[in-house]
C-alpha cells in the first residue's frame, strides 16, 4: 500500500479496498486467468494423485483405440519397432581385463563369448510362462509401456519350487500389466501409495500386486494380494512429473485428437457410401397434407417403381411430388489437409515421426532425412529409458545368478567390477541413400573422426564377429585362389604392387590362420 492508499484508507476505507483488488487483478498473468469463454485449470495436485485420479481411464480408452483404431495399433508398432527393433536390444558384454599398466583397457573376448553362450540359450525362454522369447518378451513389454504408461516384471530366482526354470540359470521373469499394482490402494500407516510402499525418501521397498489379474473377473480383496520387495520388481514407467512414481499412458494427451480423426473419417466414409449409392428421396408439397394414396383390394398402398437405372423415366409421381437427389458433396477436398494437420499433431505428442503414422514418405532426401534423424533422437531417448529400467537390470541379475549357480567361473585376470559391464544398442537408423551415406561413413573413417567399431556398433553388429567373419572369407578366398578386392567392383588394382590395400593376402596356413584371428581379436587389425 503505498502513501496515497494509505490516506483513503483513513477517509475512505472500501474506495482504498477496490482501488488495492484492482491493481492486483491488472498484476496477474494473462495466462493464469480464468475468463467466461475460457476456463482455467487450478488443479495443483501431485503427479501420484493425478495419475491415481485418470490413469485407469485412460489407459481403458488407449486400449480401446488400439483394438478398434489402425492407426493407433500401427503407431504402436512402429514405435516398438524403433525402439527396440527386429531383434530386440543387443547385449555386448565388456569383462576388462585386470592387467597394470594396459592403456587400451583390454577386454577378455573369450569370456565374454561364455557370457553371450549363456545368455543366448537363457534367451529362448526368459519368462515364467515358456511362450515368449527374449525379444517377444521385450516387444510385449515395451508395447505395454507405452500404451498402458508402465509395467512391471518380477525376478523369479533360484530353484525354488514350483518354478521350473527354462535354462541352466535359475532367473525367470513375471511380465505384469499395469492394473496388477492396484492404483487405489493406500495404506498412510504403512506409507503405501498407489500400491508401492515407500520409505521417508519415497524410496520404493515394495510392491503390492494381485496374485492374478484383476481383469479375470470376480471380486478381489487384500487376500489375493502379494507383497513384492523392491528389489525383485522393475518398473518402467511414462512419468511427466516428479511427484510420483505411476505412469500414464504416452497417448494421454493425444486421445481427443485421436477420437476426432476416427470418428471424422467414419463421418467421411459413410457420406462416401452414400454418395456412391446416389440416394434419392421424394418430396411433397405441404399442400399435400391430407392426402390419402391409392390402394389395392386389400387397402394397402400401391406400389410405385422408382428404380434408378440408365435412361429411367418416373411416371409414377403423383400431384405435387418431385424426386430429389441427395448430394453429399463427397470426396471432401479438404480431408486430406485437416486429416495431416491432426495426424502432424499427434505425431510430435508420441514422438514418431509424421511420415511413420501416416504412411507418407513423399518429399526430398534432405527433408526425409531431417525428419529421420530428429525422430530417431527421440526413439534412442526411449530406448535408453526401456534399457536402463528393465533390460539392464535383467542382465546384471542374470550374470550373478549365473555366477551364484555355478554355470559361469569368472577368471582372476578379469576385473570383478567388469563382469557384468556390457553396451546396450538399440536398433540402428536406416539408411535413406545407402551409396550417399557409406561414402559419408568412407569419409569419416579416412578423416579419423570416427571408428569402424562405432560404424559397425550403429549397423547391430559386433566389431569382433565383423572382423572374424572378413578374415574366415579372405582365408577362404586364399585356399580358392581368387582375391576378394577384385570381386568387390570399387575398381582396385590387382596387378598394382603398391597398392596394399588391393593385393591379395598371402595363404595362410592353419596355424597362421589361428594366429591371425587371435591378432584380429585382440587388436582390430586386418592387416596383422
């Protein structure tokens, strides 16, 4: 208040009132006032008690979409696909060696193939059910994330019964949906919210689940529920705030939209059948009012032939009567632009790239390519989330359980904190213009700004298996006689003997062939 409010204070206290409220109402943020035509939301609740409130809905209605909607089910799809690709997320393992003094950080390549040994046979039947393998279980799980908002999987270890364990490992996963941790279940004495018991940080310690789902039917109650400590339980989760843990679905904020355009193209179709059938229809003057039609012997009205066909003349209208034609005014010329312009905007609210939801890939290289590498920044986004919340876990907790069971012996040359050390790559990003962008990658290598390893690593492969795989084709080239480079057409020299890099290796022997991958394995080299 400042001096001249002060004085009407003491003269006139309710003009000095008015005079106050005004200048705070002038003071506000346009954006958070509330206006007749337009309401604003003042809803300020917790992250955890707005999932709590809506996520049920609205994961009932994403599923929904999905079952009766292409377009939805195809998004989905897609997505999956990009985040974890044909052949799920690769697992490199990376055990270092524990020798002083070695500047590279060398990694023991014969262990890690005993781990991919093992992991591999592990991965035909990962899940408790036996129906799934390592990447079905992943797409299932990833697909569950994104439409429901989360899910959860439950480590089942140990030769504990009744789980007979599918592999020499004794690690099983549960995958459960997100209605098996009941939303609505509270307990404020034991610090238990949304399902998930916390401690004072809101550190989860547990997880209370159904015994089965809750969708089976039949009435559940507290009996038919477990208590899942945190430790064997991984979450993943869509989470858009920081308070709270639950997810919502990644199509949440797109459900309208979507609803629209479905029901708009339903609208358009039907207009379209209509139309394709020329409906006609008679009209009356209203002067006909009254008016009784001629009957047969048994007083029902007469029928009158009105049968479209080429060349028909109506002679069967009476007084008064005219046959009018509808016209829906189809196909609508603006479908197609209001039809992009939805799908635009729900394209950037999932994260998949416009052309990947709509099926259109018109447009330049350079447009194309643009809109790849910016939706490919989102998906590798969430690929590291799906990795580091539940394909990471599941391989760490495979590599103990591994050790702790006896299948796999650790060497003492390997570094203990390394044993379970691996890279996770998702699925690599296609090429648009293969011949464009291999000279790109030529240029890159000869610039020494990037390794055939990185190279290799974004195509899904394995430096080491690429690498083996060159040497066991030039060996087996040598004993043919014939040199590779000269199959290859990139117009190498063979009777050149300066050029080294097109000259035919000399034959190998077999223990100089051994020698040889052991040189390639430990150093990448070719040319060793």
């Amino acid at each position: 208040m400042n001096i001249l409010d002060r004085g009407f204070a003491v003269f006139a206290p309710r003009y000095a009132a008015r005079r106050m409220w005004a200048r705070s109402v002038l003071s506000l943020y346009e954006g958070g006032r509330s206006t007749r035509r337009r309401k604003k939301s003042r809803d300020n609740s917790t992250g955890e008690r707005q999932v709590v409130r809506d996520a049920a809905t609205v994961r009932a209605t994403v599923r929904d979409l999905e079952r009766n909607y292409d377009l939805v089910d195809g998004a989905l799809s897609t997505l999956v696909r990009n985040i974890i690709g044909p052949s799920g997320i690769s697992i490199e393992p990376m055990p270092r060696l524990n020798t002083p003094g070695d500047k590279y950080d060398s990694i023991d390549d014969d262990f890690a193939r005993q781990l991919l040994d093992l992991w591999r046979e592990w991965s035909k039947s990962p899940e408790v059910t036996r129906t799934l393998n390592w990447v079905q279980a992943q797409e299932l799980a990833c697909r569950s994330w994104l439409r429901d908002g989360e899910f959860f999987a439950q480590m089942v270890e140990g030769p504990r019964a009744p789980i007979r364990h599918a592999s020499r490992v004794p690690l099983s996963i549960e995958l459960l949906e997100a209605d098996v941790v009941p939303l609505d279940f509270e307990d404020e004495a034991r610090n238990i919210e949304a399902g998930i018991e916390r401690n004072e940080w809101g550190q989860p310690l547990a997880y209370h689940a159904y015994k089965q789902h809750p969708g089976k039917g039949g009435w559940t109650s507290l009996a038919d529920m477990k208590r899942v400590p945190a430790e064997r339980m991984l979450h993943v989760a869509v989470r858009r705030r920081l308070s709270g843990l639950r997810g919502i679905s990644l199509f949440a904020s797109a459900i309208d939209r979507l609803i629209d355009i479905k029901d708009y193209e339903e609208s358009e179709r039907i207009a379209a059948r209509i139309a394709a059938r020329i409906a006609a229809y008679i009209k009356r003057d209203k002067d006909m009012e009254g008016f009784a039609p001629a009957v047969d012997d048994n007083g029902q009205p007469k029928d009158r032939d009105f049968l479209l066909e080429a060349g028909a003349i109506f002679t069967e209208t009476l007084p008064g009567e005219s046959i009018e034609m509808i016209n829906p005014e189809r196909p609508n010329t603006v479908l197609e632009q209001f039809r992009t312009a939805m799908m635009r905007a729900v394209s950037r609210a999932i994260g998949l790239s416009y052309s990947s939801l709509s099926g259109d890939y018109d447009g330049t290289y350079s447009a194309q390519r643009q809109e790849l590498v910016e939706a490919y920044d989102g998906y590798r986004m969430m690929t590291q989330t799906f990795v580091a919340r539940f394909v990471q876990p599941v391989w760490e907790r495979f590599v103990t359980m591994a050790i702790a069971s006896g299948q796999l012996v650790v060497p003492s040359h390997i570094r203990p904190e390394s044993v379970a050390q691996a890279i996770f790559r998702g699925p690599k990003m296609p090429w648009i213009d293969p011949q464009r962008e291999a000279r790109g990658l030529r240029e890159l290598f000869d610039a020494r700004v990037m390794s055939r390893t990185q190279a290799i690593a974004e195509r899904g492969g394995r430096v080491q298996d690429t690498f083996e795989e060159i040497a066991r084709e030039r060996d087996l080239a040598d004993e043919l006689g014939f040199s590779l480079d000269s199959l290859t057409g990139d117009g190498a020299d063979d009777n050149n003997p300066d050029d080294e890099d097109t000259r035919t290796p000399p034959r190998r022997q077999p223990r100089q062939r051994a020698a040889h991958l052991r040189a390639v394995r430990n150093t990448g080299d070719l040319s060793a």
